[in-house]
C-alpha cells in the first residue's frame, strides 16, 4: 500500500497531498495518508466526506491514519485551499513574542524554576491569544529537545501556527543538533527581526 507521510506539516500540505494521492491512484486502489496535525486531520475528513472519497480512520497518540480508497477514479470537485481556514485557532498571531532564555523561570530554586516553566508553557497553550513567536536561547534551547518536560506542550503550541524559533549557535554549542523535537533552527539575524516586528515581548 502506497503511504504519504505528512507527519509534521501544517494545512494545506495535508491535503494537497492527499489530493496528488487521488490523482495518481486508479480506479480501486487504496492508500494511506498520514497526519499528527489536529486541524489537518479535521480538514482531510471534511475533503474526502464532500467529495464522496471512501475512507476509514485510526487514532494512536495524536497521529491519525487514513486508509483512502478512489472507488472511482473521478475528480475532485472542491479545492483543497477551501478547508484550510476551517477550526484554526482565531487568534493564532496576537502582537507578542515570548523568549526564553533560560531552562529554568525565575531566581531561587531550579527545581522550583523547572516547574514553574512548565506550568508557564501549559497556561500559555490554553490563553485564547496565542503569541507570533517564541524564542529560544542560551540555555533555553533545551527546552526543545525530545526529552524535554515541555517538549509535548510545544508541539501543542506548533500544531496551532505559532513561529518557533531556535538560535542555531547555541544548539550547537550545547550539541543539541540531533535532538531538537519542535520549532525550526534560525540564526540571532532571524530572531532579532522577528522582535522587532513584534509590538511587545514577555520573557517569564
């Protein structure tokens, strides 16, 4: 069975692919597209729902898998770009950067401050206003990391269009290269303009 792998991408790459996939199938054949993105998943079913596409659907830890059949071989009557803009967060773009550059919030205790970031990070996934970007540096990048305590919370906050930059300098000078879970690596250039575009930066 054929797979398209979309796990990591955001609408409407989902289901454009999802729509190359219908394409390039003959009549009968049955393929997989695969997801991590809540709102893609929510998007895919209304596509392939309206245009009569034939498909079943299993969840296991936030990836969702479908198995689509073009009974057909007929077209696409609805456009891909028409789903894309259905269930995102209203507010995903507020007038505010956050930056991080600590592991740790506050002055005291470490373990008190990595518990304190965390309960920052989960509040901050639930506010209605999410912010342009967050920013990671020094040791913040940790953070980042597949085995960090807010590496999940992160990806949450991806998933719902927020920028996630991380400074490439100190990535590499902690030899975090190959452990980054979230976000994209940029460099001090990138994140500079980033807050200066940005009307007002909260550093917890």
């Amino acid at each position: 069975m054929r797979i398209i792998d979309t796990t990591g991408l955001k609408c409407p790459v989902p289901i454009i692919e999802t729509k190359k996939a219908l394409k390039l199938s003959s009549a009968g054949e049955t393929f997989q597209v695969i997801t991590d993105n809540k709102t893609a998943f929510s998007n895919i079913s209304r596509f392939l729902s309206d245009n009569k596409i034939k498909y079943s659907v299993a969840e296991e830890k936030g990836t969702w898998k479908f198995s689509i059949t073009n009974e057909t071989g007929s077209g696409i009557r609805t456009s891909p770009e028409e789903y894309c803009e259905v269930n995102e967060p209203e507010n995903v773009a507020g007038n505010y950067c956050v930056v991080i550059s600590s592991e740790i919030m506050g002055q005291g205790s470490d373990d008190l401050g990595r518990k304190l970031m965390k309960s920052f990070f989960t509040a901050l996934s639930c506010v209605d206003k999410m912010p342009a970007a967050i920013m990671f540096y020094n040791s913040g990048v940790r953070l980042t990391v597949d085995d960090s305590p807010v590496a999940e919370i992160l990806h949450e906050i991806d998933n719902k269009g927020v920028e996630i930059l991380i400074c490439g300098t100190c990535v590499e000078f902690f030899g975090l290269g190959d452990k980054i879970h979230v976000g994209h690596i940029s460099d001090m250039y990138m994140i500079t303009q980033k807050l200066s575009e940005t009307g007002n930066i909260i550093r917890p």
